[in-house]
C-alpha cells in the first residue's frame, strides 16, 4: 500500500538538499567555470545533472528500503566503514560550513555595510534559533523553501536583464566546444558530493518516509532536489554568459557579484547580497544538520541531544571563521577529499543495494546499478586526476 504523499515533507527534503548544495562555492564555481568555457559550460552542467539523478536515485533508494542512516547502512556492509565514511563527512562539512558561515556575512556586508565577521555572526544566530524550537525539523523545511524560492526569483530576474545568448547556449550543450574534467567533478562534488548527497535522503528517514511502499515519494523528492539546484545553475550561467557577450569583465575578487552589478547596477549588487545570504545561510542549516545526522546514530547522548550538537556544530564553525578565517589548505583538500568520498558512499551503497539482509525482498533497479557503478568509476578516475593535479601544484 502507498503512503500518502507529504509534500510539506517531500518539498521540504528536496530543497534541503538543493539549498545545501546552493552554497557561496556553488555560486562561485559556475561563475567562474562560465567564464572560462563559454556556452559550452551548458554541456557540463547537462551531463552533472544526469550524474547527479543517478547519485541521488540510487542513494536515497538503499535509505528508504534499509530505513537506515547512511553510515548504519555501511557498517552493515562492513563494520567500521559507516565510522570512517561519518568521519569524512563530518570533516568536510565542517570545513565547508566555515566557508559557508563566510558567505553569509559577506551577504550581510553587501547589504548593510557591517563587517563580513559580524554577519557571520548574526547568520549564525539565525541559523541557530531554528533549532531552538521544538519542531526544528518543519522550521527547517520551510526555512529551506521560503529562501530556495527567493534565490530562484532572484537568478530568474538577472538572467533576464542580462539578455544571454539562448540559441548558442543551447547549441554548445549538445555540442560543446571544449569539455572540461574538472569542471565535472566540481560540479558534481558540489551538488552531491560529502554531506549534500544525504541530506535530504536522511530527513525523509527522520519524517517517516521510508520502505517499499515510499519509493514513489523519494524518487519524487530526489528528483526535485536536483532539479531545483540545477534550475539555479542554469540561469546563473546564462545570466552569467550574458554579461560576458557584452564584453564586461568580471571582477576576480567576487565574480559573481560582478554578474549582478554588471546587469543591474548598484540595485544589482544588492540582490547579489540576499542571493549571498539566502545561499549561505541555508548552506550552513544543511551542513550542520546533516553532519549531526552521521554520528547520531553511534551515541545515544547524540540522539538525545541532537539539536544542541547541531547548535555546537554551528558555534564551532563561526568561532573559527571569526579568529582564523577560512583556512584555505583545509579547504582545499576538504573540496578533494569530497571527490573521493561520492565513490566511496555510493559504491557502499550499490552493494547494499544487492543485500538481501538489508534491503528484504527489494530489488534495486538494474539500470541504476549499472548508472551507479559508470558514476563510481568516472568520479574515481576524475579524483585520481585531480589529486595528481593538486600535489604538482601544491
């Protein structure tokens, strides 16, 4: 028998995920992948989202059908994986909330004029007071909705006044003119890549929905996810190739709010600040909360007490982006490490896919085995390449 659907919960899972994924690096990146590959970025963007589909199918699918934790689910694949895939989690999703905590109070200067440090703290304090309530999860998905629609209209609007050439943007995503690799991988890394690919996958778990009988409501909620992410990237690419077909130059420093201001002038600049403070601050809910969410499982205390460990979470990445700033070797190799950590987790999920004593009488689709195990091998292959890059350079 099918449950009955949920949107608040499936909308609210899926932009959880979306919003995460939506973070300042995400902005960034397309900013400036758009503006070193021209119209041919669309391919790009087209071939992560149909790797991103496989990822989240595939993963959110072992989620529900085992009505387990992600890290639950690898211990039973192999005991001590879930403990070193949750250390790895938790690692990045630091080291990327730090960045995150970051972005919000560059949000926050843009707009009011006050120090980066002090939005940084103020975000934080919102970000907290969602899990102060009682009913912190459905503050959360609504929190993720009103400022996941809110960076959709924003984007719309300077895509529109940017007037992009369509028709080339359409050509070059079929037929590019030139691929880049790690433009892939970042990409892919960034939307569902670390924490990102089990956020909204673990708060349906959270929600109630899971087993055979809610493999509808989570095809349908991955799917929005990604879909909702990538509407964002799409028009901020084309807002993006907008600007540069009328020659302007962006500004290295902050090429995205150099879009927005190129576009729209000075009103520009500020609507890059909501969209900095929408992205960011819904960046840093997502991170935190499905951070926690890997190592619950392993202390009863956590459980317990999990929204005063998300709360620490947030205090510990604000104070440290507060006194050090964004430590950028920790950055950098948190960004490689989530690389690696896509074919680790869902190669572990592909096998528990195929474990009678976790998945019951469950068959899991041949086709998105066969996706999964092509989006292992490639994302593998691309880390490795990426790796070998990073230690010439370093």
């Amino acid at each position: 028998m099918k449950q009955p659907r949920n949107w608040s919960v499936l909308l609210g899972a899926a932009f959880l995920m979306a919003t995460s994924a939506v973070g300042p690096g995400f902005l960034t990146q397309t900013t400036v992948f758009t503006q070193s590959l021209g119209a041919s970025f669309g391919f790009v963007i087209l071939l992560s989202i149909l790797l991103d589909i496989g990822v989240q199918l595939n993963v959110w699918r072992v989620i529900a059908i085992s009505e387990k934790r992600a890290q639950d689910v690898a211990n039973a694949v192999l005991p001590g994986l879930g403990g070193f895939i949750a250390f790895l989690i938790v690692l990045g999703g630091l080291a990327f909330n730090i960045g995150n905590v970051g972005g919000a109070g560059l949000g926050f200067n843009v707009l009011t004029g006050i120090s980066v440090e002090t939005g940084a703290i103020i975000s934080a304090a919102f970000a907290i007071m969602i899990f102060l309530v009682r009913e912190a999860g459905k503050i959360m998905d609504r929190f993720a909705q009103i400022l996941g629609v809110v960076m959709i209209g924003l984007i719309v609007y300077v895509a529109w006044i940017s007037s992009p050439p369509l028709a080339e943007a359409a050509i070059r995503t079929v037929a590019p003119a030139e691929v880049s690799f790690t433009a892939i991988i970042t990409l892919v890394g960034g939307t569902v890549g670390g924490y990102i690919t089990f956020a909204g996958g673990h708060r349906l778990l959270d929600a109630g929905v899971k087993g055979k009988e809610a493999l509808g409501q989570v095809t349908t909620s991955a799917v929005s996810g990604i879909s909702l992410a990538s509407l964002i990237r799409v028009f901020l690419f084309l807002a993006t190739l907008g600007v540069l077909q009328q020659g302007k130059a962006l500004n290295p420093e902050n090429p995205t709010a150099s879009v927005f201001e190129l576009a729209a002038g000075n009103f520009g600049y500020k609507l890059f600040g909501i969209m900095m403070l929408a992205a960011a601050i819904t960046s840093v809910v997502g991170s935190a909360y499905t951070s926690v969410s890997f190592i619950k499982s392993f202390s009863p205390r956590i459980a317990r007490n999990e929204n005063w460990v998300i709360i620490a979470f947030i205090v510990v990445s604000t104070i440290i982006f507060v006194f050090i700033g964004k430590p950028v070797k920790l950055l950098v190799w948190a960004g490689l490490l989530n690389g690696f950590v896509l074919p680790v987790t869902l190669g572990t999920m592909l096998i528990a896919a195929h474990k009678k004593t976790l998945m019951g009488d469950y068959r899991h689709p041949r086709l998105l085995t066969l996706f999964g195990l092509l989006v292992v091998l490639i994302m593998t292959w691309m880390a490795g390449d990426t790796l070998v890059q990073q230690i010439k350079n370093w």
